[in-house]
C-alpha cells in the first residue's frame, strides 16, 4: 500500500495548489537563467553567423562591435594573400535608424506606465503617439562572401550589387516592402531570423557598397565645405603656380573622397592553421590590430554587458535563495500537516523507515513536478518576451536536482517534528489535536 | 495463566531537584487475556501515562513493565516499535483512523504491518469489518463514517494483528452515552471472544459495569482496584 499515493489523492487540492506553487517560483528562476543565456548569445550571434576565425580592425581599435573602427578597403586583398588565410571579406557594420510608427500593445502600455511613473523622466502625454525610431544594426558585405545572413526564413537571399536587403525578422520589415535608408530607397528581399547585435537591436544586410552610402557616406555639405578648405589651403601655398593650384585642389580633393573604408575584416583561416600564428602576421605587417572570435565576444560580455548580466545574475542568485527557502518551507509545512497522521502511525507501530518514506516521496514528487511545470511554462511563455530567453533542457535537469535536494532537506528537517523522539509526545499530541485535553505525561495539573 | 500485562511498582517523573513532578508512584497491577479493565481518574491523575508506558511508548522511570511475561526495560533491550506493532492495539479517543485510508485500507495497513498482505489480509480484514458489524462501510473514508463507526472500525484496526492486548483512550469520550455504552459492550465481546486483555482509561463512571475490573488513580498514585484480586504491591511479583 502507497500511503504517499493514497495520501496525496486524499488531499488532492493542497497538493496541486502546493506543485503550482512551486513550478511558478521554478518558472521564474528559469526564466531569469533564460535571459541570461539569451543576452550571452546575442553577443555571439553576429560573430557565429559570420563564421569568422579573426577580426582585423583599425590599431588599437576595439571593433568592429564595440568601437568604430576605420581601415581602407582594399587592405583585404593583401591579407587574402597571407599564408594560412582561407578566406576574407570586407565587412561594414553600424547602428542605424529609421522612423516607424509605433505597435505597443495594452501589456507594453501597461509595463511601460508602470516604470516610468514616479521617475524624474516622466514620458509626456500622448508619448505613445509619437513616432517611434527602429534600431537596427546594418551589416555591408560581399555577396559569396563571408559576415552575409546565414538563414533565409522568408524571400531570398541579396541577388542585386543594389538596393537590396535582407532583415532579421524582428525588425518587423516585410518581404517586398521599401524604406529608405540614407538617400536611397531599398527593397526587402528576404527574411532571416535570431541575428541579433548585442544589445538585441536587429541586422539589416546589404551589400558592401550600399552599406557603406548608408553608414559611411559623408553629408554633401560637410563634403563641399571640405572640398574648398583643401582648395584654399593649396592655393595659399606660395611656391605653386596659380594656374595650376585650382586643378590640382580639385583633384586631390575627390582623391581624398573616393578612399573607401570598412570597419573590419573578417577572416576564415585554412585548416589546421594556427589562428594565433595568422593573427600575429596580420597584425604587424599592416600594423593593425587581430582579434579571435572568442576575444570579440568577451569583449561585448566583460565589456559593454558586463554591469547587467553581473546584475542579473545576481538577481539570479538571490532569487534562487529565495525560490530554496519557498519552496523549502512549502515541503515543510506540507509535512506539518499531516503530523496527527504520522503520529498514528508511529504508534500503530509503522517503521521510520516507511513513514521517512512517504514523506520524501511526497517532497520529492512535489519538487519534480513543479520543475516540468515551471519549465513548461518558462517554455511557452519563452516567445513572447522581447529580448531573446533561452533556457535549456540542461537548466531543467540542474533545476531538477536542486529542487529534489532542497525537497529533501525540508522533508528531512520537518520529520523530527512528526517523528518526535519522545514517543509519548507523539500520543500528547494526538490528544491535543484531537481534544485539548492536557495529558498527564507532561506532569500532573 | 500468564498475564497479558503486567506492571511492578511503576514510576513515572519529570524534571529533577525542586522541579520533579511525579506523574506516576509505585503502580503495580495485571490484566489476563479476556479481561477487560478501566483505567480511572481524574484529569491529570496518571491514566495516559500509565496507558503510554503500558503501550511501550513511554519508558517508566522505575519499575517493570512484563508483556506476556517478558520483562521489556529489564536484560535483554526489545524493539519496542516491533512488539507495539506485533503484540499491542491502540483505539484513540477520537478513533484517529487514518484518513486518507479507507475503512478496510486501515484494517489492512495495521496487517501490512506484520507482514499478513495479499489475499490472506484481504480475507482478514473482510471479517473483522463483519464481526464488527461494519462490512458494509469498508470503501468508505473516515469522513464518511459516523462516531460509532469510526469506533469500531478502530477496533477492527487494533484486533487486525492479534493483540495480546488492546489500549484505548478514552474510546468513548467523543460519543454518547448509548453510543458509548455500545462501543463498551464491543470491547467486551471482544475480550472474551477474541481473548485480549483490554485496558480503556475512561471518566465515564457508566461504562464501569461492562468492565471487569477498575484501576483508580489519584494524583498518580493507585487508590483503589475493588474487582481485581491481582493487585500487586510492592516486590512481591504475583
């Protein structure tokens, strides 16, 4: 006979209610390890789907991802040319912009009100009216080549050398639609999806050179206006001809604008190349600055999202502490609860063994179905969160045994108290539960 | 014939110096098997104690305590949970049935626990729900039942292991007086059908003629067992 069973059909209710209880606390500690993970991998995203070993960017630059780094284009044909480099494509990449009108649904009115107000920054009347900017990371790179997107969800991939683009699906961007990026209109072609920057702003791809018009194009009166600082200052030279000085400024002047830039190269390394060794050659023939896949995504991780995944897993931490001692004190009082019953069946003269038994396999099942439901929960509810949550099946597990030991432990602590050393305590307490009447074994009244 | 039970100068105290209260002085007194006897006394006079240390629950400061003639606290050290389960059955004021259990799950959890299950149990268990007049109640939970019910049905649970002896506390106290005096006159039948010595601690001067002996206690000491020739005092054992 199954007394754990018999006990937890008998008291049904108490027993789900206590599960959901704990599968909703579990759902929570999952969710925070989700976005965890899911910001870890947004630093990675970009730098994965690239399939790049190294990442050449200006000297002393952190780049591409975390500073602006500038190198002349044609750089890349002589690093293609080193021993040991596979292959290298030209990458152009930085945040952009453009105004949409805003979808925030009742649910963001509600979170968002519910923020702000109170604060210094109080949003002003009508704000959700107001035209909202859609962020976007723009990545320019040559068709074939490396740093291109590397799923097509929807449309097709960039055929065209123009005006064409491809967008992650969180940008919102339907296939076939136009917008206008810097003085040219583009035309979506495709879809891809989950290529995201770290701050979790969508990629925008298009070919090297129209990212370069988007992000790198000068404004035309900034050009003008150095056009004829060049042209004074070269006239102003005494020792040049004036006949000759007006042509010459000219010339040197689209010279200088016709240099076109990238902000890093990205390069594959032959098999069984040592990365390092390549890194080295690269770095002091050109005097620029190599970093490995791996220092680019720690530069994102300990760098610009170092302060919030150290708060968020400290939040983690401490809501894992509380999630133990919850969870802990619902196995504990569950046990509580049917002390009159192990009373009764310590005097029917029922084995520790047997009593311990029930007990834990009570904590125990409690423990290990609120974690499937706290992870069925944290699964489904994983979409519709606005930055990406990514909790595993690994998390689960952990959670899995975590949950069993602290079950465990609680049902361990609670024990005594039902399984009083003092066996006549056990009958007191039978009594008293029952009639309230002071037994003789604490002494005469 | 050999005592179900058998106490010689029991004592009982808590606390030690200033502070020591004597629940329990120098009681001595056996029960044969078929006899039925009432433990007496007002609130506070020992009547629990004594039933506790009689059960093996609560070990007795002085004195002994023979089980079928086996001194328990004397030589050789017993499993007390063991010859609880094997050799005493508990009826508790209020029945206290188990009660996610229905009537015969309680009948048989007291079988399974000396290891009679299966068929053998199931055929057990059925009788004793119809020898005491509640077969019909057997898949119903203790919610389910009435006080008298309940009672008999913690009868069934404390005949289920073949007792040598039967304690109840108070097994009447949560009921009235017919329902009480019916409940007595079970155990009675049971006592002389079944051969188990039964001890009730009552307050219910009522019940006293269905009972074949009474031990009366006074601020913890034995004042009185009018009945019972067997009164024992002091060291001299039977």
């Amino acid at each position: 006979m199954n007394l754990a069973i018999k006990d937890i059909r008998y008291h049904l209710f108490k027993f789900i209610s206590s599960t959901v209880g704990v599968g909703l606390i579990l759902m929570v500690v999952l969710t925070i390890g989700g976005i965890i993970r899911g910001i870890i991998l947004d630093s990675s995203t970009i730098i994965d789907a690239t399939g790049a070993d190294l990442w050449v960017v200006q000297k002393d630059w952190l780049g591409p991802f975390v500073e602006i780094s500038r190198l002349p284009e044609d750089y890349y044909h002589a690093i293609q040319s080193m021993h040991g480099v596979d292959e290298v494509s030209p990458l152009v990449m930085a945040w952009d912009h453009i105004e949409r009108p805003m979808r925030p649904t009742p649910l963001m009115k509600f979170m968002y009100m519910n923020t702000v107000i109170g604060t210094r920054t109080m949003v002003q009347p009508g704000w959700m009216d107001m035209p909202h900017d859609l962020r976007f990371i723009v990545i320019g790179y040559e068709p074939g080549h490396l740093g291109g997107p590397p799923v097509i969800v929807a449309g097709r991939g960039i055929e065209a050398s123009h005006y064409e683009i491809v967008a992650d699906v969180k940008t919102g961007l339907e296939p076939g639609e136009h917008i206008r990026l810097g003085d040219f209109d583009y035309t979506v072609v495709g879809l891809t999806k989950n290529i995201v920057g770290y701050t979790a702003d969508p990629v925008i791809y298009a070919t090297l050179n129209d990212a370069q018009n988007i992000l790198l194009e000068a404004d035309p009166d900034l050009l003008r206006n150095i056009r004829r600082r060049t042209q004074q200052q070269l006239l102003s030279a005494a020792t040049l001809d004036p006949r000759l000085s007006g042509p010459l400024a000219n010339h040197a002047s689209q010279i200088a604008e016709n240099v076109s830039f990238v902000n890093a190269v990205a390069v594959k390394v032959q098999p069984g190349v040592s990365v390092e060794m390549v890194a080295r050659e690269i770095a002091r023939w050109k005097h620029l600055t190599v970093y490995t896949s791996a220092r680019e995504v720690n530069m994102q991780l300990m760098g610009s999202n170092r302060l919030i995944l150290l708060q968020l897993s400290l939040f983690r931490l401490i809501l894992l502490i509380i999630a133990g001692v919850v969870i802990g004190l619902i196995t504990y009082t569950f046990t509580l609860d049917k002390l009159k019953e192990i009373a009764v069946l310590k005097l029917l003269g029922t084995q520790t063994r047997r009593i311990y038994s029930m007990i834990l396999q009570q904590a125990v099942l409690m423990g290990l179905l609120g974690t499937l439901l706290g992870a069925a929960l944290e699964f489904a509810s994983e979409p519709y969160f606005p930055r990406r949550v990514v909790a595993t099946r690994g998390d689960v597990v952990q959670m899995l045994i975590v949950i069993s030991v602290i079950a465990f432990l609680a049902s361990i602590m609670a024990i005594p108290a039902g399984h009083e050393s003092r066996p006549a305590q056990r009958a007191r307490h039978i009594r008293r539960r029952t009639d309230g009447v002071r037994d003789s074994s604490e002494g005469p009244v | 014939m050999e005592y179900a039970i058998q106490a010689r100068d029991l004592s009982k105290s808590y606390g030690e110096g200033h502070s020591q209260v004597d629940a329990l002085k120098d009681i001595s007194m056996a029960v044969q098997p078929g006899e039925l006897f009432a433990i007496m006394g007002p609130s506070g006079s020992g009547k629990t104690t004594l039933l506790m240390i009689l059960g093996l629950v609560t070990e007795p400061s002085e004195g002994s305590v023979l089980l079928e003639g086996k001194s328990i606290y004397e030589g050789k050290r017993f499993d007390l949970q063991r010859l609880r389960r094997e050799k005493i059955g508990f009826i508790f004021q209020f029945s206290n049935l188990i009660p996610f259990l229905t009537a015969k799950e309680n009948v048989l959890l007291s079988l399974e626990l000396v290891d009679i299950v299966g068929r053998q149990a199931d055929k057990r268990a059925t009788e004793l729900l119809a020898y005491l007049e509640v077969a019909n109640r057997a898949d119903n939970l203790p919610e389910q039942l009435s006080g008298g019910e309940r009672q008999r049905v913690a009868v069934a649970r404390a005949l289920a292991n073949n007792p040598a002896i039967i304690l109840a506390d108070e097994p009447t106290a949560a009921l009235d007086t017919e329902r009480g005096l019916s409940v007595m006159r079970l155990l009675r039948k049971v006592s002389k059908e079944q051969g188990t010595a039964i001890l009730v601690v009552t307050h219910d001067t009522r019940m006293i003629s269905e009972v074949d002996g009474v031990i009366h206690l006074m601020d913890g000491r034995m004042v009185e067992d009018s009945d019972s020739q067997r009164q024992l005092q002091s060291q001299n054992g039977r």
